[in-house]
C-alpha cells in the first residue's frame, strides 16, 4: 500500500493593516502622564537612562519623584582617565548599574553633597557641581588658587548656596564663590602652624573646621566671611600627627543635629560629640540608629535607619581603602573589615579617588 502525498497547502497571507502616518508619534511626544507612571516604577539610576532619551523626557516626570531620603546610598565609582562609564553599586542588594557620564571624564571630586558632586580637573580648574541623577550643571568660573577640601553651604538651588574650599597644608587661606557669582573670593586666616584643614563640614548656618592638630575653627559666611578658633576641651590633639592617611585621619560629621568628630584610635573607632554650652567635645559609644557614608574627597553624610536598604545601623562605611576597596566599622562590636566590591575598569585604574558614596537627590 503506497504512502499518500500531502499536498502543502499555502496559506493566504493576510495583508497587515496599514498605519497611517497620522497616527504614528515619535517616542518624544509620549503624554508626561504616561512618563510620569514609568518614572514612578524606576530607581534613580534608571532615571538617569530614562532622561537620556530626550529633552522632553529629561524635564517630565518630575511630579513622580520621591523624597531623596528614601533612596539607598549609592557607591559611584567614577571613570578613569581610560573611559566615560559610570558604575553606581547598590552594595546591599548586589547590583550594579551603568551609564554615561561624560561631565565627570578625567575630573577628580573634591566633595559630596546635596547629591551634586564638585568636580574639576588639573589642566584648566572651572569647576563644576553636577547632579548625576538629573544631569544639572553649575558652572563656577576659575578658582585663584588650587582646590583642595570642598564645602557647599546648602543645595545649590537654594538662595546664597557658596562653595568654600581649603587648599594644601601649605596654604594660609581659603577661597569662596556663590553661585552665579563671576569671581572667587580669597580671605586669609590666621591659624599659623595650626594646618592643614582635614575635615570640613556645613552645620547650622557655619563651616566647621577641624586640623591637623585637633584643633576647631568656625567660618561664617557672610559679608565679611572671616575664621575663629573655636575653643574646646576634651580631646588631646598630639594624637591626630600620626594619622595622616584615609581613613584613619580624624573628620567631622553633621548627624541627627549633632556636630561629631570621628577617628581611629590604634584600630579602634572614637566617637566624639560637640556639647556647645561648655564648649567640649563628649565621648558617645554608639551611633544608635544611624550610620555614616565617608568619602576620600572628605564628603560625609549620616543616614538614619540604614537597615531598610541593607546597610548596618551604628556603622561607619568608607568608600576607597584601597584599589576598589570598601571599609566598614561597627560601633556596637568594635570591628573593622575590608570588603571587595567589585572588579576594576578595563584598564586596571580604579584609583581610590574615583569612588565617591553619593545620596541620591532627583530634584
């Protein structure tokens, strides 16, 4: 009995429907509600993608974003001199997202805060404060003098946001500009064989100093910004000459409305808290619900309640130990550890400045 053949039976393609080109809308003119409803779905890394699509995009979706606060801290490992590629480290949930930024290729950052980074390099010193996440620039004209340790006052939207820096350990002055000003200004201080400054931070309306030999100077920003020493009791300042280098050297940090000073005693983690009737700084043993994010530019940021996202309470982070390096030290048992946190570039040439915490501000 011989096999029947199967006749393929060709079917009729059926003709697709025509779209008119009336109703075709290129990706730019997507309603902002729309956006708005994929912006709210992101996280800020994401966002920085979701803005490169288009100017529109860039300026819509502002309804959806969130209090800063409420995102996790973020480890940016800038790019070397070798590429243009960002990496931001969720550390806690182990993920890593890329992009783009080529306002920060070949810039050193000289501080952190309010989630804008200042930034300039060596060759032609303009710096720049710029918002990773929404890609906002402030441009400040040539600085007079080299920059060193960087302090921004408040957001730099906000009305007199100035930009103080601290030179070398040679320099015997520090230089100031506002935003939107065209010229720095230089004022000298007179806290001669008392430098250089190795931790700066912004607390309640002043700057708040704190050098190589312990001691405390303020600077008020106004008219006629000028330095006074602060003096206070309680801390030896012969035992800050032998810790020179990151991130052992001691610094200051704004937390939970205090002004704390922190250093590393032969391994151990000191504590200090400024009690201003006296004035004197106060040994506190622990952090309580809060920790703090320390960057080798000397940009500090304290975060209550990190254990949401993942961080450990009562800890210290410090980003760039070593080549691609993290510390971590917990006050509530006394140990400190060293932590990898992923590979190098392409190059090999993740130096420890180029890592940098950063908080993630979208506005």
């Amino acid at each position: 009995m011989g096999q029947k053949k199967f006749k393929r039976r060709r079917l009729n393609n059926r003709t697709k429907p025509s779209i008119s080109a009336d109703h075709v809308r290129p990706w730019s003119d997507l309603p902002e509600p729309a956006i708005d409803a994929i912006s709210s779905r992101l996280g800020p890394v994401d966002r920085i993608n979701l803005s490169c699509v288009c100017s529109s995009w860039r300026s819509a979706g502002k309804a959806s974003r969130s209090d800063p606060t409420n995102h996790p801290p973020l480890l940016l490992h800038r790019p070397s001199k070798s590429g243009k590629t960002c990496t931001f480290a969720d550390l806690p949930n182990k993920v890593s997202y890329k992009t783009s930024l080529s306002a920060l290729y070949n810039k050193r950052c000289f501080g952190c805060s309010h989630g804008y980074l200042f930034v300039s390099n060596g060759y032609s010193p303009k710096p720049l404060l710029f918002n990773p996440f929404t890609r906002e620039r402030f441009f400040f004209p040539k600085t007079p003098l080299r920059i060193g340790l960087c302090v921004m006052t408040s957001n730099p939207k906000s009305p007199g946001c100035t930009i103080v820096t601290f030179g070398h350990s040679a320099s015997r002055v520090f230089q100031y500009c506002k935003v939107g000003d065209e010229l720095w200004s230089i004022r000298r201080f007179g806290l001669a064989g008392k430098w250089p400054v190795w931790s700066a931070v912004a607390f309640e309306g002043k700057i708040y100093v704190l050098t190589k030999r312990g001691t405390v100077a303020t600077v008020d920003i106004d008219a006629q910004p000028k330095m006074a020493i602060l003096d206070v009791d309680g801390v030896v300042g012969d035992q800050f000459e032998f810790r020179a280098t990151y991130p052992y050297r001691p610094f200051l940090a704004e937390c939970d409305g205090d002004l704390l000073m922190v250093y590393f005693d032969h391994r151990r983690l000191i504590v200090y808290k400024m009690d201003f009737l006296v004035p004197e700084w106060m040994r506190i043993p622990s952090l309580g619900d809060w920790s703090l994010f320390v960057s080798p530019s000397g940009s500090v940021f304290s975060v209550v309640t990190p254990s949401r996202w993942g961080f450990r309470a009562d800890s210290v982070y410090f980003a760039g130990v070593g080549k691609n390096m993290l510390g971590v030290y917990s006050l509530d048992n006394n140990v400190y550890e060293v932590i990898m946190v992923g590979a190098a570039d392409a190059d090999g040439d993740l130096a420890d400045d180029l890592m940098t915490w950063i908080s993630p501000s979208l506005y």
